[in-house]
C-alpha cells in the first residue's frame, strides 16, 4: 500500500468520530467528527467539558516549539525530536515544520506509527532485533527510496541477528553503534576495544551499513556537567577513530547523535567542537520532553535553566480535576487519579482554583498523594476551596501525562478548545 502523504494522514484524524473512549469530552458531543467539534471552539469551561480533563496550550506550545528550533539552529545542530513523548503525529508534524530532521522513536510501533502519517526520517534509539520488524522496515525502505532510517547496535549478536533477519534486502538498515553512558548504565557498548568488535560485525553485513555513532547522556551514573561532558567527549573521540580507520568511506555524512532532555547544552557544547571528520557530520539531538515540558521533573532539569539568556521553556499541560469532596477544613478531595496524572517521578502540583469564571493561584493548596481516581490535597487554613470547584494541576514528566489521554483539547489562553491532539500509545 503506498504511504499516505502527511497532510493526508493528518486529515483523516479529523473524521474519527467522538466517543465515550475520549476521556473529558463534552457528552453531547458523541456522534460528531473530531473535526466537527473542533469547528465549534467550545469552551473548556463552558462548553460541556466534563472532568477530569487534560489540556494542552496552544500559546505554550507553540512558544516551545519556536523555542528549540531557533536553539538547535543557533549551535548548528540538527534536530529529530524524540516521538514517544507525545506520540501524536499531528505535533510530529509541526516539531518537522519548525526545522526538524527527522522524529526519534524508541520501538518499532511507534515506527510505524509515524510512517502511517508520513514521516521520512527516523532515529530508533534502541537495539532492534525483532525479525518481523526488521522486515518490515526493509520493505518500508524498498518500496520509499526516500524513505531514512537509522537505529542502534549494541553486540556482535545483536548484529548477526539483523543482518540474518534482513537476507536478501535490497537497501542495507543504517545502524549506529551505541556507546554506553557507563558501567552498569543502561543499554550500550562498554568499551572501546568492543565498540570496534561490533563496528567490525557491521562490516561482514551486508544488509546493514555503519552510519555514525550514539548514546545518551542521560544515563551517566551520577551525572553531573563534568561527568557527561566526559562522556560525550568520548563519544567524539569514538566517531573520530572510526573515521580514521576508515569505517565511514562510501557515505555521504556520518552520524553523530546524543541529547536527552536534561544536558542538551552540554551537547550543543562538546559537539561544537567535533573535528574536521572525512564527511560532513550529521549532529543530530534527540531531546523531546521540550514539546510540553512540565511543573516538575523538566522545570528543575531544563538546561534552559543554566543558559537564561537562550530562553525559557514553558509548560503547556494542565490536567482540570473538580473538588468533589471536602471532609475538612484540612482535606479535600478531587476527581482525577493515576489514571490521569503522570506520578512516576513527581505528584502533581496544585497551580490556580477556578471559580465563577474566575481563576485565581492556588495558595495553601498541597497535593499530597494520589489514589487510583482521587487526587488527595491538604488545605492550609488560607485555602479558599470548595466543592464544585475547578483545579489546575500542573504536571510533571510529559513522556507518562500524554499516554494516559488518547485525545486532548488544545486550548488558547481564553478556554477556547481550537484542535484536538490524538496520542497513539
């Protein structure tokens, strides 16, 4: 089946019909297009939204999105967003109109979720040894000559199994040996002398071509600026030796790749100074939780936060729980829960009261845990909260806050719901 052209895909998730499985959505709304009820603009508040309901920003967004791009251009960086923040194709497609090589992916679904909507280039940051992904890929590339794809090794074994699975392919799979952040990191070749074997195993296979070098930082035990600009500096000097073996001959750029979320200045700084390579090199960051950002784990990590003077990112989730119990001057209770709220790295946080059509900040307001369906908040005695009440949880780590809502309202600063933006997890 020939690939549908982006704009395509894109538009046919506009004729998927509202339904119960769309957690939030207006009740009178089941029956319509997403594109029907996107043509309303109702208003989150008062439009017949029902809580808990997740919104994203339209303003936040897409100041992040201007925001890295101008970054990456800057320090001459390319840039390939890491899809399975968000898994929506609908911001994979405005994260490549505002400059970006290409979308990361971490498995093979998600590969295929962005080639059903269009996407060209993908870096898999993981191993693949999976046969019927592997033959899938293959025929992926041989039926889309502009079609890129490049993944990691990590073992001789690893190798071997590729290239088995991939006998016959007309177009070799462009792989990258993945360096290990350090011992007892996570994925990754440990050493040198080793990264070379598995280099070596890319050479005797023929369905595979060596096309650069990765890793990610964010996995240096300890990490600190000194430790991971060690780290990437022996990911240069990994690249650099390859070359002069004479690894790269025959491509048209070598491929130099790293960047999380947390150290991409340290990237932007230690790549600055890649040496004069017998290709072009591709430098290739990967960082994706920029998209929304967070109220937690990215807001303390950002390297925005050490480089002011390059801007800020802003958080563009706000996950809308009712109170719907107030057992005491102390205690209060709201309608959202795990099932909606990322928790794996932080509780949400409480950040303004709506009432009346009024917002305020969310003073005395502390969200202390959360059960499966009920968040449980302990109120200071100045906390003006009451059932029926409206609260804006800001939330932390967007990788675990889009996988929970399958279809969410994009919002502009007034309520008014402008688009819907629909996740593939």
């Amino acid at each position: 089946m020939a690939l549908a052209t982006s704009a395509e895909a894109l538009a046919g998730l506009a004729e998927e019909r509202v339904g119960p499985r769309f957690k939030g959505l207006p009740p009178d709304a089941d029956g319509l297009t997403v594109g029907e009820l996107a043509a309303q603009r109702r208003n989150l508040f008062t439009g017949g939204f029902t809580t808990p309901v997740l919104a994203l920003s339209a303003e936040r967004l897409a100041h992040n999105l201007r925001l890295m791009e101008t970054y990456a251009a800057r320090h001459g960086l390319a840039f390939a967003p890491h899809g399975k923040t968000s898994m929506a194709p609908q911001l994979f497609a405005r994260q490549i109109e505002h400059g970006a090589w290409g979308i990361t992916l971490a498995v093979p679904h998600q590969v295929r979720v962005a080639r059903a909507f269009g996407v060209r280039r993908i870096f898999l940051a993981n191993e693949l040894v999976d046969p019927a992904a592997l033959r899938w890929i293959s025929a992926e590339l041989a039926a889309d000559p502009g079609f890129r794809f490049v993944c990691y090794v990590d073992s001789v074994r690893g190798v071997e199994l590729m290239d088995a699975a991939l006998a016959g392919a007309g177009r070799p799979v462009d792989v990258v040996v993945e360096l290990a952040a350090g011992e007892d990191a996570r994925t990754g070749v440990r050493t040198e002398a080793e990264c070379a074997a598995v280099a070596d195993a890319v050479a005797a296979a023929p369905a595979l071509r060596l096309a650069g070098v990765a890793g990610y930082e964010g996995e240096v035990p300890q990490a600190d600026p000194e430790r991971v600009r060690a780290w990437l500096g022996r990911l240069v000097s990994l690249a650099a030796a390859f070359d002069a073996a004479g690894r790269f001959a025959g491509l048209d750029e070598i491929v130099v790749s790293a960047g999380g979320s947390a150290w991409f200045d340290a990237v932007a700084e230690v790549f600055a100074g890649i040496p004069e390579l017998s290709r072009p090199v591709l430098k290739l960051l990967r960082s994706g939780a920029y998209v929304s950002h967070d109220d937690g784990h990215y807001r303390r990590l950002t390297p925005f936060n050490r480089v002011p003077g390059q801007g800020a990112l802003e958080s563009a989730f706000r996950l809308w729980a009712q109170v719907v119990s107030r057992p005491s001057p102390h205690q209060a209770f709201l309608n959202a829960g795990k099932r909606d709220a990322a928790h794996d790295l932080d509780l949400p946080v409480a950040r303004v009261v709506r009432r009346d059509g009024a917002e305020r900040p969310a003073a005395g307001i502390t969200v202390t845990a959360l059960s499966d369906q009920h968040t449980w908040l302990r109120t200071d005695p100045e906390a003006d909260l009451r059932v029926g009440d409206w609260l804006g949880l800001g939330l932390s780590h967007p990788c675990t806050s889009f996988d929970k809502w399958p279809l969410i309202p994009l919002a502009e600063a007034d309520g008014t719901v402008v688009d819907y933006i629909r996740t593939f997890f």
